[in-house]
C-alpha cells in the first residue's frame, strides 16, 4: 500500500517496501488491462505518475527493488487471440522523467556514466513521443514478412495480415536495404480521423470509441483484416531490433534512412548538444501540442551516437541512453465523502479516501491513498508542517491530482469550503479487523517514531494472517494455481479441521485431512471433482521449489523477489541459509557480516531477516513447512566463455579507464556479482589509486588483487 506522500527522500525502509508492494500489484493490473484488453482504467499521467514513484523509491533502496517490479517489466503478456512472436531484440520501454530538473539530470547522468567528455560533446535527438501501439515490422530479403506487437517485450502478437493494410507501411525496401531489417515505431489514429469516426458512429446510433489510441490499439487487433483497413491507421518508424548490416552510425542517421526506405518519420525530430536546448525544444513541441493530429504524451531524448549507446547498455528493462520526458497531468476538485481503513499483510493500518466521482484527465476517480494519520493532520515525515498545516477532514472540498509522485493524491484541501460543524478526523487505535491495539513503532537507532500505525495481532488477525497466505500462494513466490484471494478467505474462515488453512503448512496436508473425512471438498458449492483433482495436483507439484521462491514466500518484510534472489544465489541452499540467518540473530560474527556483505541488503533488510529468524512462531511455521515441500539448491549460472562469471567482485579506489557505474554494469555483464565490501566469499578486488580499507582487507584474507589494467586485460575491454 501507498504510505506516504512525502518526497521519497524522507521514506523509512519500511515505508519504501509497503510502497513497492503495492505499486508492483497496481502496476501489473494497469499493464494487463492496457496492453492485454485495450481497456485501461486509468489515464497514462496516471499510470506514468504511479511508475514514476515506483522507480524513484527503487533508486533510494535499491535493496527492496522486487522480482514483480514495474521497472523490470514492459507491456503484458500477450493475448491469446493472434499467433505469439518471439523478438528477435526485445522491445523495451523508456524510463521517464516529469520536470526540467529531472531532464538535465537525465543529460548529467550520460556525462557521469562515460565519464571525463567535455561538455556538449554528446549530441542527443528529441521527439515526440506519439500515443499508439508499439511495433515492430520484419523485412527479409527486403519483403515485409512479420509484424508484432510489442506484447511483454520479448513475446507479441502477430498482426501481419493486418499491418499490410496500412498503406504508408512499405511492402517491400529499396535495393541498397540489408537482407534482414526490423523497423520499429508507433501506430496510431490520427485525431481528425478518430472525429470523423466517431462522427460515422453516432450518426449510426452506436456508441462512440474513447479515444484515438485504445481505438487504434483495438482497429489493429481485429480478426478481420478488412475492419483494420477501414480504421485509417498511421506510423512512425523511429526505432529499430535486428538488423543485418547497420546503415547509419547515429539515431538521427537510422531514422534518416527510414525515410529513404518510404517509412513515415516524425517531421518534429532534431538534433541538439545540451540540455538546455532539448528543453527548449519539449517546450516548444508542449506549445504545438494542441494543434497537431496526433496524440503525443511527450518528448524523447535519446543520446545519438550509436557507439555511446551501447557503451551505457540497458538496465533491467530500458535503456540508459534515452528517456521520455512527460507532459504534466491535471487537477480537479471533489468532495471528501469518509475515510476507510485497510490492513496489509505487514500489519500497516492505510486509510483510503472516499471521494465524490470526479474525472481527472479523462478519468473517473472515486478514492485515493491517504498514506497515513500524519499526512491526514497535516504533517510530514519530520513533524514538519504540510498543505501550509491545514488537516484533511470528512467532507471537505478537497484538490485532487493525477500526476508527479503519488496518483491519485489528495494535493490540499480548500479552507473556504469546510463546513463549521467539520471535526478533525480521528485516527483508529486498534485494529478494524480483530481489535488489537495498533501502535506506531519506534526505530532503537534514530528515536523516531514510525508514520505507520501498525495492528498488533500478527497472525491473530485475520487480515494479516490471509494477505500473509495470499503473498504465499502469489505468483512469483509457491504459485499454487486454485488457491487465489476467494479460496484462501474460504479455507481461512472454515471451523472444519479437515479444511481449514490458517498458514502455509496446513495448505501441503489439505488432501490428506480430506481423505478421512465426511464433509468431502468437491461435494461443497463452488467447487468440484475436477477443480478439486487439479487443486490437489497443482500443490503437489510445488513439493518441490526453487529456493528463492521459497525465500520469499515466507513473506520475511522488506525481502521482495530481487533480494530473495540475492539471498538465494549467495547461500546455495535452504540449510545453509536458515542455519546462517539464526546464527546471525546475534547481530555480530562472520554470519551477520556475510549477511551484510552482500550488495543491495543493507542493515535495515538483514536486521528484518534475523528477527524473523529470532521469533519462535516462524520456526515452527518453517520447519513444518520444511516437512512437506523441499527447496532446491540454488543453481549458478556460468557463461563459459566469461574469465568472471560467477566470481564475487568488489571495486574499490578510483577507476581511470571507466566510471564506477559503467565497470559495475560490465562486470554484471559477465556474470560476475558485484559486491559493497570484501569477505571471505570475495574472488576478486579491483583497487584504483586511494584504495584503502578495502584492499587491506582483501590482502588480509588472501583474495585476489588487481589494478583497473590487469582487470580490463582479464574481461578483454
């Protein structure tokens, strides 16, 4: 859940987790109903502003970055309707930025990821970013002879017959085109042809279509060609996946050469050399906005250099070298009508306003994230005054937004409109759901105390026991198919010993309980022979797991799928881990400094770890667990033809030949794992001029050494 509306600067660990967890289910929600049905809930301010704050929290705790994480993901799974294509080069998507400041610093962090280029020496393209379907167009031999969809971004649909109906799409290439080229861009609906549409359907007495992209995203995914053909759809080529022989060594000369072949280019696109001048342009192209014919939601930046472009690489699911630089969304007003309260797995008490529809950017809202009692008072995260003090009160007018950090968001409240008889809103004590008393933590280092209210009960609550066995059954932790959200509360609420679930182990003897009793599972409403035989055969099948699914299952806070991941390829087994995490309760010892060694857990996750470890109740939830499932051993991907892959590699001093960031992402190129600190574990250290602790430590446990030279002549860069 959101709990916070400060900037991400100010969020405890604790709070940055919850976020993510929640953000991540959001987020994949929105993906499948845009991608996957052409029906999205939300506008893309919306979805940008959610994403947004996703990855803003990910850069302060890289440590809690999830397996499910928006930012490792692109698009959704494709439908079932067309015939699935493979990528030849996955189709990613751009990361975006929101303001001026951010887009200079998107162009500082280029000079900072190369390293020592003077400034303005980097050219970078800039366009619009056109509202349609992403698509990848195949040319061998220079006939068309695919077209996907973008899908998840290694897997789309295959739209062929449809795509060759869009006349300003090329059939064939020119002579002097490679012998296998991929063009990518962007269909669309232009907006005169969306009116005049919409103008043929009401005079028809149909309803009318939403807008020009789900419109064109829906016309292409037709089974019949021919009502494809009757949509007008358009393209801009700007992109491009496998090609045989490159004909360009710039973005801007690629695209170029699109236009030579006969592909649509955006006539908008230029060149620039500093950020100042790409802002210009964004703001310039903001201006024309309304008088274009086509929907564009902003602007890309990409740095034009192909060679430096392959320098910065990828992160898990964009480029580093080019960004989307949003248009800003709306504000809107409505009325407060009351407060609810939500309890999340972790025990968090989440109020969730109730507000009087209202459209904000063409879409309905209906409620929004409070985050927690202090924002609702007008507090931020150090007792500091927000909204210049002013509470948040039952209903008050209040001012709704649907961009920037948290959307949807209650941004102020208006003073002029609040009734006299308005109280301040009070908030819960105790638990709504078991009664417990729900207290604010205190962090033992700092003193301060938590912006969360926390319920007490643990797995008394009911709340908080179901969300923990709904995390358990999720699909990236045991991914048990039949047990979903209705199932677990059925199994939970029932009194029969034989069906009840009230945690993980109880779901692994479900079917040898029911062989000897009376009240029989497929005999009750809801269920049957054959949903029941196959409920018994998808738990049986996850007897066996791998071991970071297991980890994260335990639901241990703040370890999401990434770190699960982290704990599992750095301890190899279940025995070996659990055996580490409980020796290390004692928070000293080679058994916590190896915990802590590892990069991306930081003290906060490995002090989560152990005190899960240290509470008697999870053993025994672990180790009757333990009886009924078998985690595998973590498997070590080797690349054989990597001097590094699979080696523990710590940098340390400063690096001459490339910037810390560029040899990090190298080395992880490799294979290799790239670690914060040396331990017994570490294979390699790389020690640049003013190396220090570090080193002496590597010298002290005998690990290899070497200087930036010998380590570039070890990986051939």
């Amino acid at each position: 859940m959101l709990n916070e509306n400060r900037p991400v600067e100010q969020l405890s660990e604790v709070e940055a987790a919850e976020e993510l967890a929640f953000l991540a289910a959001e987020l994949a929600r929105h993906d499948a109903l845009y991608h996957g049905q052409d029906a999205p809930e939300i506008s893309d301010a919306d979805y940008d502003a959610l994403k947004r704050r996703n990855d803003l929290i990910e850069q302060r705790f890289p440590a809690l970055v999830r397996e499910d994480s928006p930012s490792r993901k692109v698009g959704a799974a494709p439908s079932l309707t067309f015939q699935a294509v493979v990528h030849a080069r996955p189709m990613l998507s751009l990361d975006n930025t929101f303001s001026d400041e951010d887009a200079r610093d998107f162009v500082a962090g280029i000079y900072r990821f190369l390293g020592k280029l003077p400034d303005h020496s980097i050219a970078f393209t800039a366009e619009p970013k056109i509202d349609g379907l992403s698509m990848s167009l195949r040319y061998e031999n220079r006939r068309l002879v695919a077209a996907a969809t973008r899908g998840d971004g290694t897997t789309g649909e295959n739209v062929t017959a449809n795509i060759r109906t869009i006349r300003m799409i090329p059939q064939t290439l020119l002579a002097d085109a490679p012998d296998v080229v991929e063009v990518r861009g962007e269909i669309y609906m232009a907006k005169s042809d969306f009116a005049a549409l919409n103008a043929e359907m009401a005079a028809q007495g149909r309803p009318l279509y939403v807008n020009p992209r789900n419109t064109a995203s829906g016309s292409l995914r037709q089974l019949d060609a021919k009502v494809t053909a009757s949509r007008k759809l358009r393209f801009f080529a700007y992109a491009w996946g496998e090609i045989s022989a490159m004909p360009a060594d710039t973005q801007f000369g690629m695209v170029e050469t699109f236009k030579a072949w006969g592909f649509p280019v955006n006539p908008l696109m230029q060149r620039f050399s500093s950020a100042d001048e790409l802002l210009e342009h964004y703001h310039h192209i903001e201006r024309e906005r309304p008088d274009l014919d086509y929907d564009i939601d902003g602007v890309v930046y990409k740095v034009d250099r192909l060679d430096l472009q392959a320098r910065l690489g990828f992160r898990s699911r964009s480029p580093r070298w080019a960004t989307a630089h949003k248009f800003p969304a709306e504000q809107a007003f409505t009325r407060l009508k009351g407060i609810d309260i939500q309890v999340g797995r972790t025990g968090a008490l989440t109020p969730v306003a109730r507000l009087e529809p209202i459209t904000v950017g063409g879409v309905v809202v209906t409620n929004a994230t409070l985050h927690n009692e202090d924002y609702i008072r007008g507090l931020g995260n150090s007792g500091e005054p927000i909204r210049e003090g002013r509470d948040i009160r039952i209903g008050d007018m209040v001012i709704v937004q649907r961009a920037g950090d948290v959307i949807p968001q209650i941004v102020d409240v208006v003073m002029d409109e609040r009734a006299e008889a308005a109280e301040p809103y009070r908030f819960p004590t105790t638990c709504p759901v078991c009664g417990s008393h729900a207290v604010r933590d205190i962090n033992e280092k700092t003193g301060k105390v938590d912006a969360v209210r926390r319920c007490t009960g643990g797995f008394v609550c009911r709340a908080q026991a179901v969300e923990h066995l709904k995390h358990f059954v999720s699909r990236h932790a045991f991914d048990i198919e039949g047990l979903g959200s209705k199932q677990i509360e059925f199994f939970f609420e029932s009194d029969d010993p034989t069906l009840s679930i009230r945690t993980a182990p109880d779901i692994f003897t479900l079917e040898r309980r029911q062989a000897a009793s009376l009240t029989k599972l497929e005999n009750i409403e809801g269920f049957g022979k054959v949903s029941v035989r196959k409920l018994y055969e998808a738990i049986t099948a996850r007897r066996s797991i791998a071991l970071h699914r297991f980890i994260y299952a335990l639901g241990i806070r703040h370890v999401g799928e990434t770190t699960a991941k982290l704990l599992a390829r750095s301890y190899g087994t279940y025995e070996h881990f659990g055996a580490a995490m409980v020796e290390a309760g004692s928070l000293n010892g080679d058994a916590w400094n190896e915990l802590n060694s590892i990069e991306g857990i930081g003290e906060v996750v490995a002090r989560a770890i152990v005190e899960f470890y240290k509470e008697p109740r999870n053993l025994k939830v672990v180790a009757d667990l333990l009886e009924e499932v078998t985690p595998e051993s973590a498997e070590i991907r080797v690349a054989t033809d990597s001097p590094v892959a699979g080696k523990t590699v710590v940098f340390t001093g400063s690096l001459e030949k490339m910037t810390r960031d560029e040899a990090k992402a190298k080395a992880e190129s490799l294979g290799a794992k790239v670690a914060g600190s040396v331990s017994k574990k570490t294979d390699i250290v790389v020690a640049g001029p003013g190396a220090g602790s570090k080193l002496d430590k590597a010298r002290e446990l005998g690990v290899q050494t070497m200087d930036e030279d010998e380590w570039l002549a070890l990986i051939g860069g």
